[in-house]
C-alpha cells in the first residue's frame, strides 16, 4: 500500500482511532500502554517520525505528540476505512422522517438537513443547482472542541451563507468521479482557518434538481458511521425526487 510498511499502516491506524476519540496529539507511549503494539516505544516513535517525513502525521505546536494530517486521514479513508451499514431500523428511521414532505422540494430538503443533523450529530447542508442552500445543527459543532476556536467558528458560519462557494463544491462533484466526496482540512478548503474542518457530501439528482447532502465538522469524525448514513439520504433524495418529477 503506497510507501507505507505494514507496520506504520498499523501505527497510523491505531493513531487515527485515538486522535478520534480523544481530540489530543498522540504519543509513542499512549500508543505501546493503550494499544500493545509490540514494539518498544522508541520503535514506535522512530516509525512515527518516518509517517511525518512521508506527510502522514504532523506536529502541533502545543505538544510533542503527532496528529494526523489530511494525508493521514484521506489514506484510512480511501483504504483503511470499513464502513458500517445501516441497519433496516435506520433506513426506516431517515425514510419515515422526511416522507411526508416528499411532494416539495423546499420543505423536502429542509427536514432531510435536519434530519442528518440530528442523527449524525453534526452540522449538515445541503445545495441545489437552483441556488438554495439549507443548513441545520450549528449547535452540534458548538459541542466539538475545535470549534470553540472563534475565528474557525465564524468564518465556517458565514461561508454556510455564501452560496456561490457551495455551488463550487457542486459543479467540482459533478467533475470527479466519486461516489462520496470528502473534503479534508485546509488544501480543500483552501483555507487555512478551516485545517480543524472535514466535510463528507453525496450527490443527488432529479429530472430538475441535482444537489448534494452531507455534513461539516471536525476532522477527527468517526467517517465509518457516518459515510453510510450520507450515502443512504443522497439515494434515498435521488429516489423521492425523481419520482415527484422534481
């Protein structure tokens, strides 16, 4: 896999999970006392040292431990990442939550917005080619650590008005061929106020309408359970809007 050794594929992924959990840099003895690896320590580090060189981890200025950069995170998404499947019950959950408002696409995009939000526990959004954007859960990123960094928090909530930046993010989905684009920290965003941020969008598309429906937060999410829940309500807004003739 790429340039990585077996053994620092497990080391970034063990890193990846406690940086996850936990929001703080991690360190060679975190990882042999929590996770038993079975190599010293010092191992440990001279591995973790060989990850940063390759752009995989990176240093913070308030710790000697590591965190994982948007090339940490993109490699255990693209190749590491086992997502978890919806069970039936949520399926019915998302499905039964946003039926009734089916017939409008306003209304149909505004609850299913809100709807994510609730469930994922995340700011969720959502933008059509008709130039409408609708956002919901501001209050769950307040929640996150990372965003009690004012000057992250106010230029993510008023890029949530600037709709001109989310049809951007709409006409670049319709150039990659992905199924779920990801966007990670500052080199997507282009923007080094937003390196905390990572967004996770699926599009969707009617005989009138395309948009996409996703999520923002931090870049530490937990991107198993919530990749399937963003997959399933962008094919389920596939499905209501080509049949209302929308």
């Amino acid at each position: 896999m790429d340039d990585l050794s077996p053994r620092q594929i497990d080391i970034l992924r063990t890193i990846i999970q406690e940086y996850t959990e936990t929001g703080e840099p991690v360190g060679s003895e975190i990882l042999e006392k929590k996770y038993k690896l079975g190599v010293s320590p010092a191992t440990v580090r001279n591995e973790m040292v060989g990850l940063a060189k390759k752009g995989y981890l990176k240093k913070t200025h308030f710790s000697s431990g590591r965190v994982p950069s948007a090339k940490g995170f993109r490699f255990y998404i693209n190749r590491l990442m086992k997502t978890k499947d919806l069970s039936t019950t949520d399926e019915v959950s998302y499905k039964n939550s946003i039926w009734d408002e089916r017939s409008e696409s306003h209304r149909l995009l505004q609850q299913a917005t809100k709807v994510l939000a609730e469930k994922t526990g995340l700011l969720s959004l959502s933008a059509t080619n008709l130039g409408d954007v609708y956002y919901a859960g501001i209050g769950n990123l307040l929640n996150k650590p990372e965003f009690l960094n004012l000057d992250l928090s106010k230029n993510l909530f008023d890029l949530l008005d600037q709709v001109n930046y989310w049809e951007r993010i709409l006409d670049k989905f319709y150039r990659v061929e992905e199924e779920i684009m990801y966007m990670l920290g500052e080199e997507d965003f282009r923007d080094p106020v937003f390196e905390p941020c990572a967004s996770v969008f699926c599009e969707f598309e009617g005989q009138k309408i395309k948009g996409i429906i996703g999520v923002v937060g931090p870049k530490r999410m937990y991107y198993e359970e919530v990749s399937p829940q963003i997959r399933y309500i962008s094919q389920l807004l596939g499905q209501i809007v080509k049949e209302q003739g929308l």
